[in-house]
C-alpha cells in the first residue's frame, strides 16, 4: 500500500484554513495534521500551496452515448481532473436517454471502463416512465432529473399531472431544469416574427427570459412542499430566484435547494457582443445586476451548491444562426481557476468556495466519505498554486470540442496536482492515466 505525505500545505477544509501536512495511505486519507513523521513512498513539500478536497460536481453532460462527436466520458473525465474535479454527477440526455434502468447501466459501465474521475449518474423522468422511476436503487444513483423546460436532446416534461405523480412517488432527490415552456414559445414567436431567421443572439436572455425562469422555479417549489418530495433546482440565473430559498437552517435539513453554474457567475448579457453563441446556455446568462444577485445568495446560503453544466458542442455547431445553434458549453478544465480568481477578487472567500463545491455536494446528495479532507474519507485532493497564473489557450484544451468560453482569459491561479482515491491523475500539465475510479455510493 503506498503511501504519500503532502508537508507544509494550506488546507481548506470545513469553514478554515490551517497549515497541516496530510498523509494519503492507499486509497486514503490516513492522517492530518502537524509535522507527520510517519515515512512515505512519495514526500511532497507544498509550501505556499494550498490543499483542498476534490471538486465534486453535481452537473455534467458528458455526451455519452449517442453523442460522441461532442465527447466522450473518457475525454471529458480527463477535462475535468485536469481541473480539480474528482467526481461528477451527469445528465440523462444522451442517445438513447437514460430513462430506463437497462440504458443507465450501460452509463455506469462505459464510465467504469474509460473515466479519471468519479462518476454517478441521474436518471431521467419522462411523460411516460413512472414505472421505471419507481425501480430506481436510491443507494446507487445520485438522483432524479426532470427538463421542466426543453434543452438539448429534449426530455421535456409538461404532463402536469404526470409531474405531480412523480414528486409524490418517489423518494429519490429530484433535480430540475426551470423554464416555462410556454413563456420561451411566446417569446421565440415574437423575436421570429421581428427578424425571421437573423434573431441576434443578444435575444437569447429576453426569449428565455426572467419570467420563464421565476414562473417555473416557484411552481416547482410550490409542488415540492405540497408532496413533500426533496427538491433541487439546478442553474439558477435570475435575481428573482434567489429569493425563494432560505439561509435560516442548516442545509442537511433543507428539502428545497439550489445551484448556481460558473458561467451564470462570471458572464453577463454585455458579454453576448464578444462572445456570441459560445455563452448560449439555458437558462440564459443575464443581466450584470442577475448575476451581483447570483454572488449575494451563494455567499449568504440561499444558494447551495457550485456546478458547470458542462455541455459541449463542436464549433460548427456553435457557429450556426440563433435558433439552430446548441446551449451550452465546455467549462470543467477551468472552473475551479476562474472560482479561484473570483476569490482573489473577493467575490468568494476560499472557504466558502470548498463549502459550496466539495462539502455541500456531498451532504446534499449523502455521498459517501468524499467531498472533505478528513482522515478515513477517500484522498480526493486537489494542490492549487495561488501564485501562479493559467493563460488558457486552444492548444491547452483537454476538451474533445477543442473551444473553451474562456478562451485568451488569464486566471490568477493553477491546479498543480489532482489525486483521486489516493492516485495522481494529474500532474503539472501532465495527465496519469490511472483508472482508479469509482462509481459513487450514497449513505441513504
């Protein structure tokens, strides 16, 4: 069993920042804390770096299967270590849907053939697949994922009834996507009647505008606490939307939560004139003062959790008109950097940043021994360098779609190392082909 001792690290970990040294056994985090004497297979001397948990990411759509022209778990896994994730939660969307148990199976073993980083998987609610909803192993899958509004590989859910009989029969967690369909409709038909086939992108947050979000966010909500059922909305872009969460208890005892994405926090609608369709996300990015409001309620625990909605396309795509181009983008090489140059900004303390994106994950969907620095938890680690900096450029793109949004930015910090399950996987720009993943267990 080898044995590495990380010496003379800053560790963030559970709301402080202390000078520690932490030994990994195996798979393991052994022991923290001061001058460790115990000897090692690897002594590393990180001072003036800092330590902190793997990023566990609780929304990804990795393409695979059906869409691997885009990418693939394999390629995308690498992407994400790469930047300090370890594990990821992805998205039933693909080709064929994970909506049956057969097809998310299949997700699980192609993830345990070819992915860096841990994985889980959500199954996908339909308009029609109740039954197959109700023989989902809450213990082995991360959760439930309903489209309440319609977005890539269109699962969209809009029986009422259906939605109803879903939050009342299930005990698993449900995540949704929040947009009323019929208000983007609306909307789409006026911006198409104004400019035919030429509707400027700088559209895309009045076509998929506040009120579709807000309206479909609270009448997910107002269903949630009329069945019962544990709720969590995923994206949140509006300032709106903020306000129906609360900070005035504990998250373990929330039924209700939420999620913001990178992009909702460090674009606004300005950035629509340089960046075009590279930012079309759904929900759309917004006004500046949406996204103060974004920063406000994460750092005041309306908002729960940190994610990427990591959806890539390929370029071509991407450079199509308005309405034929995709949403989304790749975004998990650089997250954590650009959260890391939020907090030398001081949007983010880097505390609040690892509570939000590694330990808050991790007790909202009961993932066991992950997302902490704590002996006997799995060595899920990442050793970033707050004094380096990350010009990203096309030829450093691990990503299969080779474009990142943060193309010619410089971010104010570096990830030097990632370990996963007490393996490097990735080293100074180095990636170690390691296939030490697991599937996630969930102490539920």
């Amino acid at each position: 069993m080898s044995k590495i001792l990380i010496k003379n690290v800053t560790v963030v970990n559970e709301g402080s920042q202390e000078l520690k040294d932490v030994l990994i056994s195996g798979e393991y985090i052994h022991q923290v804390g001061l001058g460790i004497k115990e000897e090692a297979d690897q002594i590393i001397d990180a001072s003036g770096k800092f330590l902190l948990p793997g990023l566990i990411d609780d929304q990804v759509h990795f393409r695979e299967p059906g869409l691997i022209h885009k990418a693939t778990i394999g390629s995308e896994s690498r992407a994400a270590v790469a930047g300090g994730i370890t594990s990821f939660i992805e998205m039933p969307n693909t080709k064929p849907q994970a909506t049956n148990i057969v097809e998310l199976e299949k997700k699980f073993d192609r993830a345990a053939e070819t992915s860096l980083a841990n994985y889980s998987f959500m199954f996908g609610g339909t308009n029609d697949n109740l039954e197959e909803i109700k023989k989902v192993d809450k213990t082995k899958v991360a959760g439930l994922k309903l489209f309440l509004g319609s977005s890539t590989g269109n699962m969209l859910v809009d029986d009422q009834d259906v939605l109803k009989e879903i939050f009342s029969s299930t005990d698993l967690l449900i995540s949704v996507h929040c947009e009323d369909e019929e208000t983007v409709k609306s909307n789409f038909a006026k911006y198409q009647e104004i400019y035919g086939e030429d509707i400027p992108i700088d559209a895309h947050p009045k076509i998929r505008s506040h009120k579709a979000c807000s309206l479909s966010s609270s009448r997910a909500i107002a269903l949630a606490k009329e069945t019962g059922a544990r709720l969590h909305i995923f994206h949140l872009s509006t300032a709106e939307e903020t306000n129906f969460f609360r900070n005035d208890i504990p998250l373990k005892e929330k039924k209700i939560t939420a999620e913001v994405c990178v992009h909702h926090l460090w674009f606004s609608s300005e950035d629509y004139k340089t960046k075009g369709t590279h930012i079309k996300w759904n929900p759309a990015v917004k006004n500046q003062e949406d996204q103060d409001a974004l920063w406000d309620a994460l750092n005041d625990d309306r908002i729960d959790v940190l994610a990427t909605d990591h959806a890539p396309h390929t370029l071509e795509e991407k450079a199509n008109k308005y309405a034929s181009a995709p949403s989304g983008g790749p975004l998990v090489q650089h997250a954590l950097l650009a959260l890391l140059t939020a907090v030398g900004k001081g949007k983010i303390s880097i505390e609040k940043l690892v509570e939000k994106a590694c330990h808050n994950p991790a007790v909202l969907f009961d993932i066991e021994k992950r997302g902490y620095v704590r002996e006997g938890y799995y060595a899920d680690l990442v050793l970033v360098d707050l004094n380096e900096k990350t010009n990203v450029t096309k030829d450093s793109l691990l990503y299969q779609c080779k474009w990142s949004p943060f193309e010619g930015d410089t971010f104010d910090a570096k990830v030097q190392t990632t370990w996963v399950n007490g393996s490097c996987v990735y080293d100074n720009g180095v990636l170690i082909e390691n296939k030490v993943s697991k599937r996630l267990t969930f102490n539920r």
